[in-house]
C-alpha cells in the first residue's frame, strides 16, 4: 500500500463537496469523503473552503496524496477585493436575477458578436451577466472588486495557500489566480479558439478592469503545496463529467438530473447565435457544445407520485404503453424552459382523448416528453456540425429501465449507461495523474448497458407538432 501513487479529484457542486483518492496505476478508487454545502441561489464561498477540507478529512486526508484537482460547478461568480477578501456571496449558475442583464448586454451587442467571439449567447447563469448585475445594482460593491474567479479557481488558490492577506499563508497574490479553458468557457467574456478573454466584454458587464485567472492548459500543473503537493488546473464539472466518462470526439453525454444536459466532445468549436448551444471548452483540449433544459428528473420524481412515489411502478406502467403514448403528448416545460427559452412557459398535455387517457400512457408521455426536449437540443448540436456516434445516459434519471428503453425510441442509434459513479470527481483524478505524470490515463467507466435502438420518427413528430402549436416558431 505504501507504493502506491495516488491523486485525488474533487467535485465542489451546487449540493455537495465530495473527494475521490485513487490509484495511478489501477485506477482503483481506494477511500472517498464527502461534505454537504449550503442551499441557496447565492452562497459565501467560505462554506465550499470549510466543505472541501472536511470532505478531505472524510477521504483520510491528503498525507499520501501527490496531486489534486478540483472540478466546480460554473459560472458562480466570486469577487475579491483588494486584500482578497470575498465582497459579497457568490451568485451560482441557477441565480436568474441577472435575466434582465442578459438580455441588456446581448441587446448592446448583439447575439452574432458574442457567438462569435465566446461561443456562447449570455444567459443569467453566466458569469458576465452577474458581473453587469452588479455593476447595475450594488454599483457600491462593483467599485471594490479588484478580482473576479469562479468557484473552482478560488478553491485551487486557496488550497495553494493564497486568500485574504492576513489570514493566509501566502496572501492575495493575484497574479497566482488560474483556470482552465473549460470553466473560463462559461463566463461569456472568453474567447476558447483564442484562448483570450474578451476584456472589451468584461469590462463593459462590470464597468471597470479587474484581474482575471490566466488560463491554464489541460494538463498543466498550476502549483505545488508547501507539503508537495501537485495542484492541477481542475475544470468546470460538465467537462470534468466527460473527461470521468473517457468521451472522445463523436460522444454525445445525456445527463438526467435536476435539469437535464446535453453536450459532446469536439474537435472543432461552435457559435450558436440563437443561443440554444453554448460553446464551451472541454478538459482535453477540445470543445464541449452544451445544451441545457430545465425539466429532467423533477418532473419524473413528480409524475412518480402518481404512482405512490414509485418510480419503478411508474417506469413498468409506461413500457405496458405503446410508442408514442397513443397520441398522447407531454410538453414538459413545467418550469419554464431554457432550451428552447421559455423562461415563462409552463408544461400540458396535447393530443388527450378518451382512449389514450389513462396512467399507462401518461406515465410513457412524461418521459417521453422529457426525453424528447433533450433530443431538441441534440439535434441543434448535429445541426451545427457537430459529429454523434455514440450516446452516453448518464444521471440518477437514467437508471431506471424504462428510461433506458424510451431513450432507445427517442435518440436511436447506439446507447450506453455507463455504471453510476461520481465523474466529475473522477475526471479530476485523471486530471491530476495527468499533470502529475505526464500522461493521461485511459480510464474508461464501465458500460452497464448498451442499446443499438431505432428512432421513432413519428414520436418526435408529434413532440415537435404539439410545442409548435402552443409555441408557434420556437424550435426554428
């Protein structure tokens, strides 16, 4: 046990902070530990510094470690003045204040220009529209900021041992903040074909210059602990998942949980100036075309209910259905939708007649319809060239059989559900061992279940025919 080399990834999400330790040469998870974070919309960022080091000590610490990564949520936006001191908390990914702001700084310049120039048309999870909400609404707190990072840069830089002068080993040395390409890839002012920021872009969100993280390269060691220890670049968690799953180009990754996601490794970047593909970064080097909805495994936690809070009575009801529900369409839009964006939207069920009106069916419908929004956003990620070989059903929403069966219906072509796993930890371990060693291992995540399925054209047809009637022109 002593000669083993271990690395450890970390994965400091919305909900939780949990640490993964593993073996370089097996790429055997040998310990793990995990810490619960505070709820909320905005959060101070000492309580993911407290989560980490906690989860840390629940993983039997970093003593034997060689190297860390740390993959983050994105887009929460921390700023840091002069002395390195957190000014306010940090807004994340799902505050939607900064609606307004987006719209205002895609109205100043235009959705082609920031396609163009990031990859990416602003939404209010990004990092510059909380900028410009600041700026608008704490102008007080916007003239201190002489820093902005985001959640996964800080922790690094925290773990280096920089932070507050005063109550830091090392200080707020400014100049030591980095990132990589994936998570400076979500804030809307970089530039990932140049690897530039668009200072033009942050500086007009926050009214004035700050310091930026320079940006690291996939493998890049960003520092060394006063014990030795190796930091990596780390990343932000969407490309930390598909750099855990070992997805290459031609890979598209469905990820079922509170909200669904879509997004494939590729060799060349998109710009999307309708806004429904971010182009963001992947950990390797590559891009990473995303996809976002908003209804995912909530809304088949809900529809469970009807069915005694029983998802595998549910999911068994809706394989005793036909394809395509008998002509019964879920819209699930329940909460509003960002892919399409219908912020104000809310979910129906079209096309109901006294036979196809019964629990079977709307048990099928509901995952259909959630499954059929997340094909939207792949087919816009085909439709910008982006090549798809191979699907990979990831999240707690896809477990479940039935889940697996409708996908093959509604997707086509070759599926696979990878064993579940935490891989955004485990896309930091690679990280490390990569930066570590200098070479990157080829841990593959085991396929629990492969599917050769067959599109139900008509099922989407019918989808795509009943969101157009209650919302003419949207799937343009």
């Amino acid at each position: 046990m002593s000669n083993q080399l271990l690395v450890a990834g970390v994965d400091s999400s919305t909900q939780s902070c949990k640490v993964l330790i593993r073996d370089v040469a097996t790429g055997r998870i040998v310990r793990q530990g995990s810490a619960k974070h505070r709820g909320g919309t905005e959060v101070d960022p000492e309580h993911w510094w407290v989560a980490l080091n906690e989860a840390i000590e629940a993983a039997g610490g970093l003593a034997d470690v060689a190297a860390i990564s740390v993959g983050g949520q994105q887009h929460g936006m921390v700023v840091l003045d002069s002395e390195g001191r957190v000014i306010r908390d940090a807004l994340l990914w799902n505050d939607t204040r900064s609606a307004t702001s987006a719209n205002d700084l895609t109205a100043e310049f235009g959705a082609d220009f920031f396609a163009e120039n990031t990859g990416s048309v602003p939404v209010a999870s990004f990092t510059i529209t909380k900028l410009r909400w600041l700026r608008d609404n704490e102008p007080e707190n916007a003239a201190k900021v002489a820093a902005v990072a985001l959640p996964h840069d800080w922790l690094s830089w925290r773990l280096l041992g920089f932070g507050p002068n005063g109550e830091s080993e090392l200080g707020a040395d400014f100049e030591a903040l980095a990132t990589d390409r994936s998570d400076a890839s979500g804030t809307g002012y970089f530039n990932s074909r140049t690897n530039h920021y668009e200072v033009e872009l942050f500086e007009a969100a926050l009214g004035k210059a700050a310091k930026l993280p320079k940006v690291l390269g996939a493998s890049e060691i960003y520092g060394k602990t006063k014990s030795g220890l190796v930091v990596a670049a780390g990343g932000g968690d969407n490309a930390m998942a598909a750099f855990g799953l070992g997805a290459s180009a031609g890979d598209a990754i469905v990820s079922i949980g509170t909200s669904g996601t879509v997004f494939s490794v590729s060799d060349t970047s998109t710009n999307d100036a309708t806004g429904s593909i971010a182009g963001f970064s992947d950990c390797s080097g590559r891009f990473l075309p995303i996809t976002v909805t908003l209804n995912a495994a909530k809304l088949l936690a809900n529809a469970a209910s009807l069915f005694g809070d029983d998802f595998d009575a549910m999911g068994q009801a809706s394989l005793r259905a036909n394809s395509g529900s008998d002509g019964l369409v879920t819209i699930p839009f329940f909460e509003g939708e960002r892919t399409p964006n219908l912020p104000n939207a809310r979910g129906s069920l079209h096309g109901v007649n006294l036979a196809n009106f019964n629990r079977d069916n709307i048990a099928r419908s509901t995952i259909e319809g959630m499954l059929c929004g997340l094909e939207f956003g792949l087919s816009k990620l085909k439709a910008l060239g982006v090549p798809v070989s191979r699907i990979k059903l990831i999240g707690g929403g896809a477990q479940n059989p039935a889940v697996q069966q409708i996908a093959a219906k509604v997707f086509g072509g070759k599926i696979e559900v990878p064993e579940i796993s935490e891989y955004v930890a485990q896309g930091a371990t690679r990280q490390a061992a990569w930066a570590l060693t200098g070479t990157l291992p080829d841990w593959q995540a085991k396929v629990e279940v492969s599917i050769d399925g067959t599109q139900d054209s008509q099922l989407i047809a019918n989808y795509r025919a009943a969101v157009e009637h209650e919302f003419p022109g949207v799937l343009n």
